[in-house]
C-alpha cells in the first residue's frame, strides 16, 4: 500500500462501520475494495473495467436506490460527473467519501505522474471540482487538504423527495488534460 493510500485509509476508516453495506466506486486495481474486506467490511468495487467485483458505466448501470450507507469515491469525480447517480445509490442519511485533485494544481499532479511520484491517470480530469461547491444535499463532516495538492472530504447525504437530480453544471472547472 502506498503513503497516499495510508493516508486515506486512515481518514476514512472513522466514518465506516462493519455493519455498513459500502461500495468503492472507480476501484481502479481494488486496493480499498481488499483492504476494506480483509478487515471484515462489507465492501464491493465497481469501476469500467476488470479487476471491479462490478464492471459498468456509473451513468448507465442500473443502481438500486437508497441501497448503499457509505460510497467511496477516491480519485473519480475529477472524471465524471456522477453525483447525481451517487446521491440516487445512497440510503438516506448514508456519506459520500471523496478524494479528488485541488482543481488549481492539477497541472501539478500532472508533473507528479510524469516523474512517477503519483499514480497516472487513466483518463483526462475532465471534471475537476472544489468539494466546498458541492450540492447542498450533501453536506460536509469533515475536509482536508493533502499535500496541498488533494482533496478529501465526507459528506452526509440529505435526501429529500423533490430532488430527482443533482447537478454540478455550476461548479464545474473543466480541463481536459491527460
């Protein structure tokens, strides 16, 4: 496991409970998925493709509302936009985990994956965001930066009836780098 991936661990583990039905959206090669199991969570991993105990397309796989406590997006959001599909896959009162480039170095983290002192990305962050503009229905428990270069946040998820769809159009700094 990488320092990065320690860190985050650390920072997320707090907020989960063994009795929480949690899902790693974006799992990449499973590290949390695994981790997360090994250590008695009930945890699966959906990305777009093998090694995800889910394989899909967040904005079209046909999620079960309300049926996850925690979602774990580390490292996603800066490549779509899928916080409406996430806000309809949480339980009511369940929390979003997050962590994602500080949008205003993301050139930054550019450079540091060209030196091969971060992780490279597999596709371009097209949807970089600052998690202090998220939508209201998700309101913030805890943000930190990391590095100064990275975002993590968990956020509890208000439902209510007469949102059908969550939008970031508004809070969106696009780029498109890879």
């Amino acid at each position: 496991m990488t320092f990065s991936q320690k860190i985050k661990l650390s920072l997320l583990l707090p907020y989960i409970s063994k009795s929480d039905k949690i899902i790693d959206l974006g799992c990449g090669t499973m590290w949390l998925t695994h981790e997360l199991v090994n250590q008695g969570y009930q945890c699966i991993g959906f990305a777009d493709k093998y090694p995800a105990d889910i394989v899909g397309d967040i904005k079209t796989y046909p999620f079960k509302k309300n049926s996850y406590d925690i979602v774990i997006a580390l490292e996603m959001l800066e490549h779509v936009d899928c916080l409406s599909e996430i806000y309809q896959m949480t339980k009511p009162g369940g929390r979003l985990i997050i962590s994602t480039p500080v949008p205003h170095l993301d050139w930054l983290c550019l450079i540091l994956e060209r030196l091969r002192v971060l992780q490279d990305r597999q596709t371009s962050h097209s949807n970089l965001i600052y998690l202090s503009t998220l939508p209201s229905v998700f309101q913030p428990i805890f943000l930190k930066t990391l590095a100064g270069i990275d975002q993590f946040g968990v956020f509890q998820v208000i439902k209510d009836r007469s949102i059908q769809k969550v939008s970031l159009a508004s809070n969106i700094k696009s780029h498109s780098r890879k």
